[in-house]
C-alpha cells in the first residue's frame, strides 16, 4: 500500500487543481493538497530509490481508486470549463467534490497506516518469537525494518 499511496495522492491533486476554483466566504490558511502532496512525494521517493518498503508488488485496490481519481480528472478537464460557480448550489457542489477528495485521501492514508502498523507488530512478534527460539541473527527480522515501519 505504502508503494502506491504516492500515485493515489498525485491523482488527487490532480484533480484537485483542474476543479473549478469557487470563491469562499472565507479564505483557508494553507493549500492542505499542497502538503499532501508534497507527503505523497516524498513517501514515492523514498520507496523509488529502494529504501524501505523496498522493491514489491503495488496494491491493486490503491491502484483502481488512483484509476478513478484520473479518470475523473478527464472529465472535469472536458467539461468543467462550462461549471460557473455563480450560485450557491454550484459553489457547495464544488465544496462536495474536494470534500470527497480529501475523504478518499483520508481513508487511503488511514488503510496504509494500519497496513504499516500491523506489518511492524508482526515484525516484532517474529523478533521476540527468535529471541525466545534463539534463533540466528541472520535468520530474525531486521531491527532497522522494524523502526523504519
């Protein structure tokens, strides 16, 4: 999952940037898919120049929702240049689609994180399960593996 979250995240912002701008009533403090975009980067850097999660299979499921995020990208690219966000219902209409956006990016990140955390628990698990065993060192799972999940 952690190999695939930056492709959902650069789908999202994406799409993201081709929305039709809507004025708010109040201006927000920061571009919150500036940051997430910039997270999204650096964990795809990271994972891209082999250090941890290293090489592997992307995620499927990750794959389809970045899939979809482009695809609707398409279609906001073909036809969001006839949305006027003159009106209320447009305006909260627009609010909708970044709301859903961030959701799916928020439901992404949360799925990545428990994968991540029930990786490194298992992790230590085996560890403490060598320990016990006496295991060889070269045959125990790798201490930095674990700090690094």
């Amino acid at each position: 999952m952690l190999r695939t979250f930056g492709q959902v995240v650069d789908a999202a912002a994406r799409l993201w940037a081709d929305i039709p701008f809507a004025p708010l009533a109040v201006a927000p403090k920061s571009d919150v898919m500036t940051r997430l975009r910039a997270i999204g980067d650096g964990i795809a850097r990271t994972a891209s120049v082999g250090r941890w999660p290293g090489p592997g299979p992307t995620d499927d499921r990750l794959l389809e929702i970045a899939k979809n995020l482009s695809r609707a990208r398409r279609l906001v690219q073909r036809y969001g240049g006839d949305v006027n966000p003159s009106t209320a219902e447009i305006r909260a209409d627009i609010a909708a689609v970044r709301a859903r956006i961030m959701h799916t990016l928020y439901v992404t990140a949360h799925g990545a994180a428990l994968a991540i955390s029930h990786y490194a628990k298992d992790l230590r698990d085996r560890l403490d399960i060598d320990i016990r065993r006496r295991s060889p060192m070269t045959q125990r799972p790798n201490i930095r593996e674990i700090h690094a999940a």
